[in-house]
C-alpha cells in the first residue's frame, strides 16, 4: 500500500470559551473579535493536470463512489499500488465547475483549495502512476450535505496587505473553545506558508480558544505569510460544524523590539538589532504588577479613555483619559503616555500594571511601532499567564511545540503543501 491512502474529513469538538480574570492598568478585559478575509484564487497545479489513460489495475478512491452527505471539508484519496505516485486528480461538480487543490506534502490526501458547496454531487478521478510506468484511474461521484444549521465561530488575526512586526503569531480563535482529543483533526486544516521559507508550529492555548502558529525565532523581515484556517464544513463530535474557511496574507516589516528591565526601570528600543533609544519608564506597583514576559502590541489607539470602575478594589477604579495606548495583554496592560508620573518614570513603579512613559516618549513609540511588534518585559513579581494577549513568544520554542496537537518535527515543520 502506497501513500494517499485515506480522505482528510475532520471531526472534533469544541468547549466554551473561558474569560481571563486578570489585572492591568488599562480599560476592562477585552476578548478577542473574530475577523477574516476572502478566499484567494487558486491556478491549476500539476496535481489538478487531465488525467491519462489507465493501464493499470482501478484504484479505490474516498470518499466511496455514491456516497452521500459528505461534508464540504472532504479531501480526496485513494489506496495506491507500492510504490505508485499520484501523478493528476480531477473534481468536477455537476455543473461542471472544476475544483482546484493541492496534494499534501506527505501524499495522504487531495485538499480542494476552497471549501465543496453544500447539497452538491461532484465526480472525483484519481490517478496514479507506478514504478514501471503503468498508470491505474479510479473514480468516484459522491455528494455533500446539506448546509448544517449549527456552527462554531471561529477567527483569524491577520488581514490582506498589512505589514506586521517580526513577532506576528498567527493567531486563531475557536468559541466554544477546541478540547484536547480534537485538536489534532482541526489543526490538520490550518495551513501556513511563508516566504521565505521558514519552519514553524502551531501551540494551542489550554483552554483551547487560542492557538498561535510561530517559527521558533522572530520572522525574518521582508516574510510573506500566506494563511487557510480551512474549517468550513468540518463536522464536530457536539454536532456542530466549522463555520467558514478563513484566509489572508500578511506581510512582516522591519525589526523593531522593546526590551524594559524593572531593576533599572529603562526601556531599551532596537531597531534592525541597533539600539536607538533608551527610554525610562515605570511599571506596575507591588499590588498590580506588570507581567514579565515576552508581549506583543496587539492594538494601538491615539486616544482613548481607560474605565475601571468595575474593578472589584476600589483602589484600582478610575475612568482617565489616555494617549498614545498600545494594548499588550487582554487583561488591561498598556505602553502609554503617562504625564502625571513622568517624575518618578527610571526610578518607582506607580502604575497599575502598564508601562508609563512620558507623553513626548509615548509618541515616538506609537509613530514607530506596528501590530506585532515584541516587547519584553523582565524582573517584576508576575508571570505573563498563557493566553493574556498573544503570548506565543512567553515559552521557549521547545515549551511551545508541546503545546502541537500533531508531532513536531525537530526545528519544526515545513509547509503542508
């Protein structure tokens, strides 16, 4: 038995998503929203080439020849004679529009580049080619589901024609949240590809609301994501099904990272690995501390107001209005503008968990910054929890790529495709 053996239809399960009960200087806790982008069009492949004439035994193809209710998520396969390659695959609807698609890297199936329509009867031709030259052919006609009427809401932080910092996690979102025993199935349908080339792992978020996808460094400037979270269709062991297939390309900009130590209370900027600004700053008190860790700028707002007035100690309640506020965790940490404490800023913490700096230093900063941009954040009592913000970089790579629902393998994986 050769490679393509087996369809890739997905099965999983999803759980509620958990909120985050976490302190930080700035306004309430914010869950992540759900975004997405269109479908990018997919040129014919060498793997979707006519097929020729059989000279070999049929092959069997899946999903089975009058097969119905089939999901929209369904990938095509067959069992190959030893040694046998797949050398063309066609799928044609009943209409007669062609579907596009890929091989997977590892030969088990045939991905359609966009979802099957629902309630839809497609004829499928695989065939392949054997070490002698012989070609086998097996064919099958099947049909999709109907549209299900239950779906999970999913998402995807990353837009067309954006340009990124160097530590850009590829961030999707899952509510209800994804258990564990399913992770697997529906991390086989998140598909990353960049340019140049760089390995990387998927590390999913305990809850499983979250799983970020990164390289085990910061991307290399100049890199092209290209991004499917393809789970349109994909049946869940609750019932319900993946809702839509998500998909952007992102690009990465410059090198630019911020480095605060709490012990000298100085926040060093480098730029392309050159130092071009030290700045001082001062961080959360005992009682709200900054977390430690590595962040990312997730939101940047010239202006905003800061309302903590649902903060359980009335000691941490205010409503402030804020300049130049980059968010850094969901919990409420911020770079910001922070004038009425620019007198002790290099020398005491006073915030309630944010980085302050002075308003002229908040400014430069937020000029200079993009979405994605990391800052570390070393020396103060609190650990950054796990799913606080985008926190792909707060592990090691060799802690991140225990949290891969699928092997990993060493310097992590290659492109599905």
């Amino acid at each position: 038995m050769g490679r393509f053996a087996r369809a890739g239809a997905m099965v999983g399960a999803l759980g509620l998503m958990a909120s985050l009960a976490l302190t930080g200087c700035g306004d309430e806790q914010k869950k992540a929203e759900f975004v997405g982008a269109a479908a990018p069009s997919t040129s014919a492949s060498a793997e979707t080439a006519a097929p020729v004439a059989p000279s070999g035994p049929p092959l069997t193809v899946s999903p089975a020849d009058g097969a119905k209710g089939k999901p929209v998520s369904s990938e095509i396969s067959a069992k190959l004679p030893d040694g046998a390659k797949v050398s063309a695959v066609t799928l044609t609807a009943a209409d007669g529009d062609r579907v596009e698609g890929r091989v997977r890297a590892d030969g088990s199936s045939w991905v359609p580049s966009t979802p099957l329509k629902y309630g839809t009867r497609y004829k499928a031709t695989v065939t392949a080619t054997g070490t002698d030259g012989a070609t086998s052919q097996g064919t099958s006609t099947f049909t999709t589901m109907a549209k299900p009427r239950s779906m999970i809401s999913s998402g995807l932080y990353l837009f067309d024609d954006k340009t990124y910092g160097v530590a850009m996690p590829v961030v999707t979102e899952f509510s209800p949240g994804i258990p564990k025993k399913d992770r697997a199935a529906v991390q086989k349908r998140m598909f990353v590809r960049t340019d140049p080339p760089q390995p990387g792992a998927w590390h999913w978020v305990d809850n499983g609301t979250q799983a970020y996808y990164r390289a085990p460094e910061y991307w290399k400037p100049g890199t092209t994501i290209e991004v499917r979270i393809a789970l349109a269709g994909i049946p869940l062991s609750n019932g319900r099904y993946g809702n839509v297939d998500r998909v952007a390309t992102g690009k990465i900009g410059r090198a630019f990272e911020m480095k605060v130590d709490n012990g000298t209370k100085k926040m060093t900027v480098y730029e392309d690995g050159v130092v071009v600004r030290t700045l001082p700053v001062s961080l959360g008190k005992k009682k709200t501390p900054s977390s430690s860790g590595t962040m990312v700028v997730m939101e940047k707002k010239e202006s905003t107001v800061f309302d903590t007035r649902d903060d359980p100690d009335p000691a941490n309640r205010y409503v402030t209005e804020i300049d130049f506020a980059q968010r850094l965790t969901w919990g409420g940490e911020y770079i910001h503008a922070a004038p009425w404490s620019e007198h002790v800023q290099g020398r005491q913490n006073v915030s309630h968990g944010c980085v302050n700096v002075s308003t002229a230093n908040a400014r430069w900063l937020f000029e200079k910054t993009k979405i994605g941009d990391p800052i570390t954040i070393t020396g103060t009592e609190r650990r950054l929890a796990a799913g606080n913000g985008w926190t792909a970089w707060s592990l090691s790579w060799s802690e991140f790529v225990e949290g891969s629902a699928l092997p990993v393998p060493e310097g992590g994986a290659g492109p599905a495709f």
